[in-house]
C-alpha cells in the first residue's frame, strides 16, 4: 500500500526489506514469471466495470510453485530485530511486514507479473461504480480466521470473516486515535464539510448480504483502487475484545476502543486468514508459523515456516553459507563479494544472488532543531557526503545515485536534476551565509540565537549491527568536523530506533524508503503530517507549494499530468534538501540450493516464498 521504513542496513533475512503502514497488494512481489491469467487480467482497477464474474476457485492440492505441498519441510528465514508489534493496521516497517505476510490477507493484490492488475484475495469479485466512486465488494464464502486463545485461556475458534470484518478494518483505521497516522492520512480530507468525519470514504453494509460491503470515495483519488483493494483486513471478533474476551468499547471511534486497540494482546500474536497460522513468537529468539490446513486457496508448500532472530549480518551469512538458513539477506556488500569464493558457493550447494529491489537510502535532517531550520545548512550537509566514494568503497559499485524520493528511470523522477557533488568548500560557504561561523580560535562553528551561543553540533541516529552504515556515518561524521559540526553516531536497535522516529525525537537518521509501485507523496511529504506522531514525515516537513502539488496530484487521473506534477514535486524537494539523497542500491543475498522456482520481480519484497519448493526436505532443528 503505502512506503515502508526500510531497515537498510540490517540483517532481515526474507529479502533486504525494511521500510510504511501494512502491507498491501503494492507491497507485495510474488515470482510468478507467465503472464496473468484471463480472470485475473479482467480485474484492471479503476476502469468502471460492472458485473464481474467471480473467479474459478484456486486449486487447494497444489502449491503456487506447481508441487503438492509436503508433510514435513520446514523453511528456515531469519530477522535482525523484533518488532514492536505485528498489529496489521498499527505496525510501520517491514521487518513486522515480513512476519505477518503469509498470515494476513487484503481483498486483493497486484498480480506480480503484472502489477497493474489486481487479483481477488478475501474479496471473490467487485463492481465499480465509476459515476459515484462506489466500490461494492463480494467476499469469498467460507474463509475462516484462524483459531487463537485470549491470554486469560479462553480459546476463540475459527470464525467466518464477513463484511463487518471488512467495515470494523476501516473504521479502526479512521479512528483518530488509533497510532496508524501514516496509513490514515491517504484517506484524510481537509477540506471536509463533515469536521465528524474528515475522510474520502465511507464504508458500509449492504442490507441482506453478510459477505457484501460498499466503498464510497466521497473525491477523486488516484490510488482510490490501492486504498480499497490493497487494505490488510483485521478479524473484528479479536480485536475488539480485550484479554477477556469482554468488548473493548461498544464505539470503534472512540478514544477508549484506540488505547484498548493501541495496545491490544494480539499485537503480539497474529490471527489471520492466509496460508500459514501463528504458533510462537519467543522474543530475541524465534517466530513459528504452521501450514493453514483449512486455508481456502492453494496451499504452503512448506509445512513450517521459522524465523530465527539474528541481529549480526555476519552470522546471519554464516548460517545461510552453512545451509543452517534457506536464504538470508546479505546487507553488506563485503561480505557478499567474500561469500563468492565460499566452498558451499563454489560447490553449488548456496546459490548467491543480486537483484533490484524498489527502495533508497538517506540522511534526514529533522527540520524542528534548530540546526537543520535553514535549507542552506541542509545542503552544506549534503555538499560533505562523499556518495560516489561511497557507493565504490562500501557498496563495491552496486548502487545507483539519487537525487530526490523517486527512482531514476521512473515516470516521477525529474532527468533534469543531477545529486549533489561533494565538495566542502561549498559546505563552508553555505555555513558561513547562513550564520554559523568558526569563532577565532575554534574549530566548532556557533550561532548566536535568543541571545546565546549555539554550537554547530547534532546527534546522528544509526541502526545498530549494521557496518554500512556505520562506515557512512563514520564518513559523514570526518567530513562534518572539517567543515566545523560536530557529529555523535548513535546507534540504536530497530524497536527504539522506530519508537524515536515516530515520536520525533532525533536530530537525524540514516535509513531507507521501500518504495510502493505507485507513491503517493503525501505520506512523507505533506505538511499536515508534520506534527502528527507516528507519521511517516518524522522531519517534520513543510512547504505549502509542495502540499499544494501533492493535493492537485491526488485527484488527477490523466497520466501526463500525473508526470507533471511528479517532477516539480521532485524539484522543490530538491531545492529544499529536507533528506540528503544517497542512493538506490541492489539487494544481494544467498540461500540453500534445495530451494527451487526462486524468481525476482518488480514489487516489494521482490520474491514470494509461497512459490518456492524444495528438493531436499529440512526437519526443524537440522
């Protein structure tokens, strides 16, 4: 759905994902390599079609690799760091989205050999009313959330999902209090007539029919089919109740329903209605997930699923060369060079991989310090980083430079705008004219605000575990002090380092965007968000011609326009340098060669595992 904070850097093991909001269709990649079937390639969104037929049902004896799934094989992934939570609608990076992939699902997604195109998940079918921008969605009959057991012992087994599952999804993510602000903000209105209801959509029950609900867009907007297809569905009869099993707040709009919701006791379970079903989360240690065996479409191949907890990137790498991981990401590029000439590699038996992945890294400058207020120290900054030294010495050339938030080649990028040369004389000038000077004497520039010397100095939040970017940093820091900034490295572990994002208490941050096939720039960008805690703009962003883009942008449907509007977007950002831009860089991995039917594709996490199989089975423990 949306962009994800994108643990760069680190050592999660499913791809070299990390970065906002839940997952939704953009966000997912699957290795289908044939085209979309005929059913599927009917459901192109936003085209007004009417009277859908439903699709064939899926083929629940084989798996999507084309293998009869096998009674005893589990798949061994690993994860750096645990999440805070695995609540679909409240977690924001994608480390939790890896976790909870296989487990919940959307009313669609987008085909991976075709992401235009949607295919129906949870909802069988849907008509489009594109006169009134209604949405009327039919869910598939029969499909069952997963059974799961209250912390006081009570067990609740599995339920049908229906359309108020559907509706109680959107009304906890309209809930104002609920700490989703990066996924709520695609459907906030300012403009609103209704200050009770300040959203686009409105959602509700179709009389007669439990498995039918309707979804009105109130005003255009481009990702309207994203943001009604694409949405994680939560089951009501769980997270409406608290440890009890006694209802949280009759009012799913209320303040009392959101701190029950907040920090709900399935935040650290999952109940949902995919392939697999939650068993265990030992913190620091493991995640289990089982084949759902009542699951409605094809099935796991698989019959376990174990995530390990391994926070160093150098094991992690040891253990999948050592066939002990069936793949594990490989952040750093030393080491992966160094794992080519590894025996296992060089007999055939781990199988090292490098392939795009949608995703950029960056410096942010938080615009609420008093250092980083004036644009012209935010582009000294990005005059002192080395990014062509970087990417050879560090990244050994697999990386591209960037030059704002979208990727080069892309229909949103502007051509025109060329990323930063490195040059500290330019850095220097730029401190001086903006009135941080070297007193005689010193070697730290000071200003002089509200009558008192203030140093040129900050604090730069790093993911811990990480050797890049702690190279980068370290870099970043050198060159600082020549120029007068004085620069402390803070490394923090991926929980405390989200909970600082999202509270906005840092001074600035190395970290990642995992982009989604079709962004939205407001999520990051807009200025309403700049307050806003747990928003994706944890800079605290602002520039009124920049929000007034971003609002044209989202209710124009013509593509060239869309273009347009993109590049000078792209180029005020550019002019403002609220993030120094580094570079888009290629994920490298390894995984076992007992893996098979392993492809990469377009859309995050630019592999599906429900599409591997195995040649070899593995026994838990082995």
């Amino acid at each position: 759905m949306n962009i994800r904070l994108w643990l760069a850097g680190g050592t999660l093991a499913i791809a070299i994902i990390a970065a906002v909001g839940f997952f939704s269709s953009t966000d997912r990649s699957v290795a289908i390599a044939d085209e979309p079937s005929a059913a599927a390639a009917s459901l192109k969104p936003g085209n007004g079609f009417m009277n859908q037929s439903p699709v064939p049902a899926p083929n629940r004896e084989i798996a999507p690799g084309g293998r009869a799934p096998v009674d005893d094989d589990t798949l061994l992934l690993a994860y750096p760091d645990d999440p805070d939570t695995v609540n679909p609608i409240t977690a924001n990076d994608t480390v939790s989205e890896a976790l909870m992939r296989e487990v919940y699902e959307s009313l669609a997604e987008r085909e991976y050999s075709n992401p235009d195109v949607f295919k129906p998940m949870l909802a069988e079918s849907w008509e489009y009313d594109a006169a009134n921008r209604e949405y009327t969605i039919h869910l598939r009959k029969g499909v069952k959330w997963q059974p799961i057991t209250l912390p006081s012992g009570k067990e609740l087994p599995p339920t049908e999902v229906t359309a108020r599952d559907v509706k109680f999804t959107f009304d906890v993510i309209l809930n104002k209090y609920i700490e989703d602000a990066s996924q709520r903000s695609y459907y906030e209105d300012h403009d609103a007539a209704d200050k009770e209801h300040p959203y686009k959509i409105k959602v509700s029950l179709v009389p007669g029919d439990k498995y039918a609900v309707k979804i009105k867009w109130l005003k255009p907007y481009f990702q309207a089919d994203e943001f009604t297809l694409g949405v994680a569905i939560i089951p009501r009869h769980v997270f409406s109740v608290d440890r009890n099993g006694d209802r949280i707040s009759l009012d799913v709009s209320s303040e009392e329903f959101a701190k029950g919701f907040n920090h709900h006791w399935c935040n650290q379970q999952m109940c949902g209605t995919g392939p697999l079903i939650f068993k265990q989360w030992k913190k620091n240690e493991r995640v289990v997930l089982e084949r759902n065996p009542n699951y409605w479409g094809a099935p796991f191949y698989f019959s376990k699923l174990v995530y390990r907890c391994i926070s160093n990137p150098n094991t992690s790498l040891q253990e999948m060369l050592q066939n002990r991981l069936d793949w594990s990401a490989i952040s750093e590029k030393d080491l992966y060079f160094q794992s080519l000439d590894n025996p296992n590699v060089v007999a055939g038996k781990v199988k090292p991989v490098a392939y795009d992945y949608p995703a950029y890294r960056y410096i942010g400058y938080n615009e609420k310090r008093e250092f980083f207020k004036d644009k012209r120290v935010r582009w000294a900054m990005s005059h002192a980083v080395p990014v062509d030294e970087i990417i050879q010495t560090i990244y050994h050339g697999l990386a591209t430079r960037i030059s704002g938030p979208f990727l080069p080649g892309s229909p949103s990028n502007d051509p025109a705008l060329k990323p930063i040369d490195f040059d500290l004389d330019k850095a220097r000038a730029l401190l001086d004219e903006a009135g941080w000077k070297v007193p005689e004497g010193e070697s730290i520039r000071k200003k002089t605000i509200d009558g008192s010397p203030v140093d040129a100095a900050f604090q730069l939040l790093i993911i811990a575990d990480s050797p890049s970017f702690e190279s980068i940093a370290t870099i970043f820091k050198d060159n600082c002090r020549r120029i007068g900034v004085r620069v402390e490295i803070m490394p923090a572990k991926w929980s405390l380092m989200l909970d600082k994002m999202n509270k906005k208490d840092f001074d600035a941050v190395i970290l990642g965007w995992a982009m989604a096939w079709k962004d939205d720039p407001y999520q990051i960008w807009d200025s309403s968000q700049a307050e806003v805690p747990n928003s994706s703009n944890s800079i605290g962003y602002q520039n009124t011609e920049a929000d007034k883009i971003i609002a044209d942008l989202r209710v124009t449907m013509d593509p060239a326009k869309q273009t347009d509007l993109y590049r000078r977007f792209d180029r005020i950002i550019y002019d403002d340098q609220p993030y120094t831009f580094l570079f888009e860089d290629k994920a490298t991995a390894g995984y076992d060669a007992r893996l098979k039917n392993v492809n990469f594709y377009k859309i995050r996490p630019c592999i599906d595992i429900r599409e591997w199989y195995s040649t070899k089975p593995r026994m838990l423990g082995e």
